[in-house]
C-alpha cells in the first residue's frame, strides 16, 4: 500500500507540547484526538498491543484475525484506522499483509501526556 | 459531586503492561480503551489541557466555558466524561464548579504508550 491513500494523522504529533505545559490550540487538539480516537476502542488496542510487542518484527494479518470473534475485513478495518492514525504501517507480501508498529508516534503521545517532565521544569524554574 | 455518582475508569489503569510489552487481555483494553476514547475529541483534549497546565490550582467552569463556542450544558458533558476517565476531579462551590488534573491516570497512560522502557528492557537482556 502507498504513501499516498492514507493521511497519515498522527505525523506531526511531534509539534504539540505536553497536556501540562500549555492549553491546547484548535488545530493540534482535533490532530491528538484522531489518533486518540483511534486507540479508543478495545479491538484495536488488542491489535496494536500485539503489533508493538512483536519483538523485532511484523505480524501477519493470518496471525491476528483468530484471536479475535470478528471477520477478517472488520479487523481489517480496524487495522487500516490504526494506519491512518500513524500507529502501525503494513506491506501486502503475496496472499497477506504484515504489520509493524511506529514507536515514534507512540512516544511521542506519551510525552503529550506526560506530566513529568513539566513537573521537573516547573521544579528546576523554582529552584 | 460524590465518588458514587460516576464509575472512575481510568483507576485501573496502573495494572496494564505497556503496549509494547505484551498483548493486551479483553478486560485491560476495554478499561483502556474507555480512558483513551475521552481524550478522543477535540474540545475535551482543549479542555483537558486548560485544566492541566493550570499551575498548582484548579479551574472554574466558568473560565473555560468563553473559549468554545458551546453551551455549558456541552461543555459540563464533556468535562463529565474527563471525570468518569479519572483524567480529572472537581467540587462545587457555590455557583460553580472547580476542576483540576489527576496527573497519576496521565502518567499511567504514558507510561502504557511509551516504548522507551522496553526497548531499553530488551537492551538489558540482550546486552
């Protein structure tokens, strides 16, 4: 899959400061709450957990659809939103596509919501 | 406002692995999911920031309600959803009704995205 058929939601994530520091503009905050919406079901945390703790590597779609009580395109489905959101990225390789997690975004939400280290400023700012 | 009135969902938060770590079960992605799908919005994600990088206070309702172009009934439905996540707490007083974070359901919620924590695990084991 290209590129080019998904907007990648979750690329400038990097751009926002921590949930602690400062109120939220308009734009950053419908940005966030995409890629939070797209963590905001049970199915695709399942999804994305199995993703990022393959150790080193990818998972094939084959592998994911058992563990769950639902079709293959509704997993899917769920498999595309986390790409829209900028999570997982995937490559068709004959009959099956494989997945891989991002960390990059995943770390980067973590320090949105983090309040640790604007915590530590405010401390050091103090001291 | 009692505990008793709202279910808080984002209190058992601290007993998830990280997302990296291993596959979710059933019963931590629908808690998850539920806290992830309050910070899933935009106006919520404004709100949630306006009450968190408040320095060591609280927030009235009645100094977020100008900066949306919402009713405060929406406004309270929304910052009522941010309670029931654990992401925040409030009294009234009065009139009207001061809120302020919860960082520990924030901080869990990092901790449960990042990656850092295992990649530097699996360094560790590796080394």
């Amino acid at each position: 899959m290209s590129k080019q058929e998904l907007e990648v939601i979750g690329q400038d994530a990097a751009c926002c400061p921590e949930v602690s520091a400062a109120p939220l503009d308009e734009r950053r905050a419908a940005e966030l709450a995409k890629v939070f919406k797209a963590l905001g079901d049970p199915v695709r945390l399942r999804l994305l957990s199995m993703i990022a703790s393959r150790r080193g590597g990818e998972v094939c779609v084959c592998e994911m659809t058992p563990a769950f009580d639902l079709s293959q395109p509704t997993i899917s489905h769920h498999l595309k939103l986390l790409r829209q959101a900028g999570l997982v990225d995937c490559e068709r390789r004959g009959t099956w596509v494989y997945y891989w997690a991002l960390p990059d975004v995943l770390d980067q939400l973590a320090a949105f919501l983090s309040t640790r280290q604007t915590a530590a400023a405010t401390v050091g700012a103090t001291a």
